[in-house]
C-alpha cells in the first residue's frame, strides 16, 4: 500500500478546502448526520459556478448550527433562531452575494418560525437547509416541532403529545420556490437538490432527514446509527412533484422524499426595485368606481 | 427617484424625522424595523427616502428579526440602523448582545415611553436607561447617548454613527417620546459639512488577518463579507481569529477586550455639557427631554441670583464618572430630574459616595418634569444642605 | 463483478481500481462507510485512534472501484476514495478481483 500511496495525487481529503481543517474533528457525536449533510452541501458549493468569496454561510444555535464554524467560508454563528433574519440582512446588504442558512430543525422552526415563514413569503433570495434529526441535539434531545407523535424524548418521557410540523409543506404554502426532501443516505440525490437550491433564485429550502443516535435514538430504542439511517431510508419513497401537503413523514413505508416545488417567483428585492422605479400600477389594479359606493345593499 | 442624502437646509421637522435625516447623512443605507409608537416615523422617513439614495428599507416581522437583519446588513458592509420603543427595545435585547460579542457596528434608535410593558405608547418615558447599560445578559460595556432636541436627534444619530463604526458595537440612541415627537428647527448642513467616520478595514490580507485582534486604538479592523477573509463570526465566546473557545482565559481576554475600547477611549467617547457649574452650589444632572426642563430651571434660578449649574449628558453610557466624583467634591448637592423612579441617579450615589446630597425628582412616565419642579427641588436641596 | 450474461466486450472494459485513504484520527466509528460499501474493502481495525475509536481498515484493496460513496457518506470527512495510477494497477479489468 505503501508504495502505492506514494503516487497518489492526494493526500488531503477532497473537502478539506472547503473546512476548516484546524477545528476537525468536529463537535458532532459518532453516527450524526449533520455532518453528511454538511459534506453534501460542501460538494454542492464545490460544483456551482458562484464564486467562493460570494458565500456566505449563516447559522443559529444548536448542533446543525455550528455547521458555520466548520466551513471555510464567510460564516456567521448567529443567535437562537434568528439565522434567516440576519441572512436577510446580509442579503439586503450585499445582494451580490449567495446565502446560505444552515439551520436545525427546532432552531428553524420552533423559535425561528416566524422568520422562516417570513422569509418565504417575501421570497428573500437565499437557499435554506434543514437538518431535521427530530430533536434538540445540543441540550440533550428535547421535544422539537418535528418529534414525530409519541416519541420520547427528556421533556416528553412518556412519548410526545405533540403532532409535529411538515416543513416541507410549510415551506411551500409560505411561497418557497424551491423545496425537497431527502434522507442523509439519499447523498448523491440530496447534493443534485442543494445544488439546485444554490442555483435557484429566491427561497429555497432543503430538508435533511438525519439521524441523531445519542439524543433521539438512544430515547427510543435504535441506539445505532446505523439503524436510524436504515429506518429513515427504508421507509422513504420518491415522490417527485407531489403535492407538499401530502408529503407525509410517516415511518410506515411513507416518509415522502423528492423535490415537492421547482418554480419561478420574482424576489423581495425584485419586487423592491419595481416599486420603487415606478412600474408597479397602483393597489388596487381595477380602481375603484366612486360613482358605484354605497349603491349596494349591505348583506 | 433619486434623492438628496444630506438634506441640507433648514426644516421645521419632528425628532424622528430629524433622526432619520441624521441617519441618512451619516451614510445609513440599510433599515429594518418595526412599527412602534412613539418611533414609528423614524421608520417611516427612511421607507420613504432610502430608495432614492440607493439603500434599502425593510419591515420585518418584528423587533427581534429587525435587529438581527441590521447585523447582516452592518456584515454585507453597510451602515444599518433600526428604531423602536420600550416593547421592541426588550425584543432586541438578546440580538444586541450578538452584536456586542461579534463587535458589529449599527444604531438603535429607542424612543422611550412610560413603561413597564404595553405601558402608555404615545406618552414619553426615561424609564429604559439602565435597561441600556444592562439589558443584554452577561459582560460588557455600552455607548448611549440622549438627545433633547430635534436638532440633537439629527447631530446625535451622526454621532452615533461615528461611535459605532469607531468602535465597532451597536450604539444607542436613548431619546424620548417628546424629543421623538417634538416639531422644531432643524439645521441640515452642506453634504462636505457633516464629519464621518467609518470603520477600519484590514490591511493585511485573508492568511493573516485576525478579525478580533485589536488595533493601537484597542479596536480590530473589520472585514466585510465577500472580501474573501472567509471570517467566522460568532457570538460564542472566541478567540481573535473568531473561533469558539470554551476557556476561562479566552472569556476573560475577549471580555477584558470589549470594555477595554471603551474604558480606553473615555476621551474620544464621553460627551457632556457643563452648563455654569464653574461656582454652582448645586448641579442638576439631567439628559433627553428633561435636559430641556433643567436648563429652563437653571437658567430661571440663575437671573434669581442662586448658585446652581446644569451638567446635561449627551453620552449616558459610560457614565462621566470622573467628572460627577469630581463634582461631589465642590458641590453640597446634585438633583437629578428624570422619568423614572430612579436610574442614572444611581450612578451619581455611586460616585458621590455621601460627599454631597444626591436628589431624585422623579416622574413614573406620561409627562414631562416642569422646570418648577426642578427649581422646587433645587430650593430645597439648598436649604437642607446650607 | 459479476454479471448474468458476460458482456461481448468484457475484455475491452475498464473498471476503474480506487485507492481507499483513512485519515484515522478524524473517525469517530460510525461504521457508516463499512456498511454501506458494495464491494466489501472495509473491516473495522481493531486499533484505536486517539479520540479511542475503532477506525475502518481496507482488507480488500483490489475490489474498490472508486465510487466514492464512503467519502460521501462519512459524517466526518475522515475517508476518501481516488483512482489508482495506471502502474500500479496493470491489467485491472472486469471479472478480476471476484
């Protein structure tokens, strides 16, 4: 081997150049799969043609949230939830630029939610992914918007109350131009995504369905993460296209992936430039006949 | 749609306003905000006049969000302001602290009213002033200053500017519902007229450039993003590259840093007007609106031949520390109108330590401290100190 | 590899001989790589690493065709795949190495 290796053109890993090599390994358990998540992301970044000064990553708090501290690029480790306001900034200030929020699901959408749907709404220019492992890694695995029914965790121990949020189907009621889903091990189809979420313009979002052994699993009986990995994809079908309200995280052989929306919408900053240069037509279009008021009874 | 920055001349405009036409002379390019009374028109006059000099206004969906977005905004390299009132200014609390940590330069515009909580929104207040120096958890050191005019709110929000790109933190300016909503003369000088600063920006390159290691001035050049330093910005305890460091000693030294560049620049950063305290008896320390009632009160009692001075602060925080222990020495006492049941008056026990009588005139909030008032207690304070 | 039919032109196609690299010290042991290896070149070491993880070893060098998937799937950027120079891989072809 020896020898071999000795002509080999690399010796560095393909995405140290995108890490920061000095702070791995990361922080992140054995078996997490942010990190599969992450190197998607990084290979999807790699591909673009964006060039790498226009990046910028922002995060919240939370396990996926220190995904910013790992990568070699402008990164921002901002506060709990409020990762898409300050990209929103960011973006406002610089709309050269890409920006990516990588976020965590009760980061995203407990105490973030309403900046997710915000965002959305006015279709911010930015691409957001999701790393959905059911919980909240970092304090220990609590209760997160998407813990699926029943399912433990400390502050629900005897199983979950809660029915959980479909992100993928709030995303795109909210307007999000982009959305899809896929589990950690669907890693070449999830990179494709992300690199059309980059290459998107406007809101975009990806989930990763990922596995969290230490704080999830370990609650509910699948300790390895082998195994969650193995739950997640076995039950996963490819529904490309499919309405996002039907697209079900049902753990009975109908954990929908695919790509739910694929379309065009201006952006707030389009919309911001019309506006003010004059060639947006008054609210509302049709005018309103003064002659007509008050001739209509009410009832 | 093009419009004037600065828009020099001389308006009949109210505080707010005046605020936002500082903001805009100061290079502000990026707002985001949320309606609030007695703030509202701050955000108003910048949704209007800052797409015509090329800069965006954004309405997010509440304080929090607005707060934040300024701190991407101040990153994507421009000069980013938002505007509030009590409610909002608790919301941005922790967002404030983010962009202490991660040195961010940025304004916030707090139009007090009488609080706690929805309190009374169209009716004026002091009652957030040590809510500024203390509101966001943990270590660090603050800038805030109180204007008492329209005028002020247009020269104070420059000034606020220049701080904040100065020293990199997110600056207050602590007005008031009265100053906020006050019609006045407001002089608008020549573009080449208004003094700005703006923030350092590294001379080295991305190999070796430290975005947390401090310059002479105690003060880190800034890197704006797309410039290719690849920075990490966190509101985790860190290290002068950036990085995340969970030790007592980076906690101390990145908080030792943060004070620092205050406590160090006190000469550059501390602005107060002492107003015939040269020989006064008595002081009256006052700031914002009731700075306007101490002066009426002061002047009042000088012409009736008592020995009384106003020390009106135009820097709240850091607090004039030397200036008010020097004070206590010479004077028998300090009267300190404001609307509240008692904050920056703390300050002055503080400092004062019993060499001089210290006296609240206090209001819960809703009106304004009359001049009266003032000179009831300035009377007073002379007769139980002589 | 193995086929059902042994295509006409087996002797004129070339798979492609990969080079597996551990970086030990990065692994964490998930065993995600091992398992998900179609071509069976990894075992678990029975070493440590500093961090005291068990790490993946290659036992099957010649059955790695390159396809990248341990890299791709591992959490921790500990593990890449690269195509083997031409000398040191002479006459690999299909149907070899089963």
């Amino acid at each position: 081997m020896s020898a071999q290796q000795a002509t080999l053109p690399q010796a560095e890993h393909p995405q140290d150049a995108l890490l920061r090599t000095e702070r791995i390994p990361h922080i992140w358990c054995a078996g997490c799969g942010i990190g599969i998540a992450f190197g998607s992301l990084m290979s999807a970044i790699t591909k673009s043609e964006i060039p790498r000064d226009d990046f910028a990553v922002v995060s919240g708090i939370g396990c996926t949230g220190r995904l910013a501290g790992y990568i070699h690029l402008d990164s921002f480790h901002t506060t709990h939830g409020r990762a898409i306001a300050f990209a929103t900034g960011l973006k406002l200030a610089r709309p050269q630029g890409k920006v990516i929020v990588a976020s965590g699901d009760g980061d995203l959408l407990a105490i973030g939610g309403n900046h997710f749907i915000h965002a959305a709404r006015r279709n911010m220019d930015m691409t957001v992914i999701c790393v959905n492992n059911f919980n909240y890694g970092m304090t220990g695995g609590q209760l997160a918007p998407s813990t699926p029914y029943g399912a433990k965790t400390t502050t629900t121990p005897q199983g979950s109350p809660d029915e959980p949020f479909n992100f993928c189907s709030l995303a795109a009621s909210c307007g999000a131009t982009y959305v899809a889903r896929w589990t950690a091990l669907h890693i070449r189809r999830l990179t494709t995504a992300i690199a059309e979420a980059l290459n998107k313009k406007g809101f975009s979002f990806v989930e990763v369905i990922a596995p969290c052994p230490t704080a999830f699993g370990r609650r509910n009986k699948i300790r390895r993460s082998l195994d969650l990995l193995k739950l997640y994809y076995d039950n996963s079908v490819v529904k490309n296209h499919i309405a996002p309200g039907e697209a079900t995280i049902d753990f009975d052989n109908n954990l929908v992936v695919g790509k739910f929306v694929d379309v065009e919408r201006p952006t707030f900053l389009d919309h911001y430039a019309a506006i003010n240069r004059g060639e947006v037509e008054a609210w509302p279009a049709t005018g309103v006949d003064a002659s007509a008021a008050g001739k209509r009874k009410a009832g | 749609m093009a419009g004037q920055a600065v828009l020099t001349g001389t308006h009949f405009i109210n505080g707010d306003e005046a605020c936002a036409e500082g903001a805009l002379a100061a290079g502000c390019r990026f707002f985001a905000g949320y309606p609030i009374t007695p703030a509202t028109e701050v955000a108003e006059r910048m949704s209007q006049r800052l797409p015509g000099v090329g800069g965006v206004f954004i309405q997010m969906e509440d304080e929090i969000a607005s707060m934040a977005a300024i701190l991407g905004g101040s990153w994507g390299g421009v000069k980013s302001m938002t505007s509030t009132s009590g409610p909002g200014f608790s919301l941005m609390m922790e967002n404030i602290g983010l962009g202490l940590c991660t040195e961010t330069p940025c304004v916030i515009c707090n139009v007090q009213r009488a609080g706690p909580s929805t309190g009374l929104p169209t009716l004026v207040g002091q009652g957030d002033m040590m809510q500024a120096r203390w509101g966001s958890h943990g270590v660090y050191e603050i800038i805030a200053i109180a204007p008492s005019s329209p005028q002020e709110m247009f020269d104070f929000t420059i000034k606020a500017f220049n701080l904040s790109e100065q020293f990199r933190l997110p600056v207050l300016i602590m007005a008031d519902e009265v100053v906020g909503h006050m019609n006045e003369r407001v002089v608008i000088p020549e573009a080449d007229q208004v003094q700005l600063v703006e923030r350092s920006k590294p001379s080295e390159g991305p190999d070796t450039y430290l975005p947390f290691q401090p310059g002479p001035d105690g003060v880190a050049p800034m890197a704006t993003s797309g410039e290719g330093y690849y920075m990490h910005i966190t509101g985790l305890t860190h290290d002068e590259k950036g990085y995340p460091v969970m030790e007592v000693w980076a906690q101390e030294e990145m908080t030792q840093r943060l004070v620092d560049k205050i406590q160090g620049n006190l000469d550059q950063i501390l602005d107060f007007e002492a107003i015939h305290l040269e020989d006064a008896e008595v002081a009256v320390m006052a700031y914002g609106i009731s700075a306007r009632s101490a002066r009426g009160a002061v002047l009042a009692l000088r012409q009736a031949g008592f020995k009384v001075g106003l020390l009106k602060l135009n820097v709240v925080w850091p607090f004039p520390e030397d200036y008010v222990r020097e004070l206590s020495r010479r004077v028998k006492a300090i009267v300190v109108p404001e609307i509240n049941l008692g904050q920056m008056v703390l300050e002055v026990e503080r400092l004062a330590q019993g060499r001089c009588q210290v006296k609240l005139v206090p209001h819960p909030g809703g009106g304004i401290i009359t001049p009266a008032r003032i000179m009831e207690a300035v009377k007073a304070s002379l007769e139980e100190t002589s | 590899m193995k086929f059902w039919r042994e295509p006409l032109d087996v002797d004129q196609i070339k798979v492609t001989q990969g080079v597996v690299t551990v970086l030990e010290e990065r692994c964490k042991g998930c065993e995600f790589c091992i398992s998900y290896c179609s071509r069976g070149v990894l075992v678990m070491s029975q070493k440590f690493n500093r961090k005291g993880y068990h790490f993946p070893e290659v036992i099957e060098p010649k059955l790695c065709v390159n396809c990248h998937f341990c890299e791709v799937i591992c959490p921790e950027f500990a593990i890449f795949s690269q195509e083997a120079p031409e000398a040191a891989n002479p006459g690999a072809s299909a149907g070899q190495g089963d």
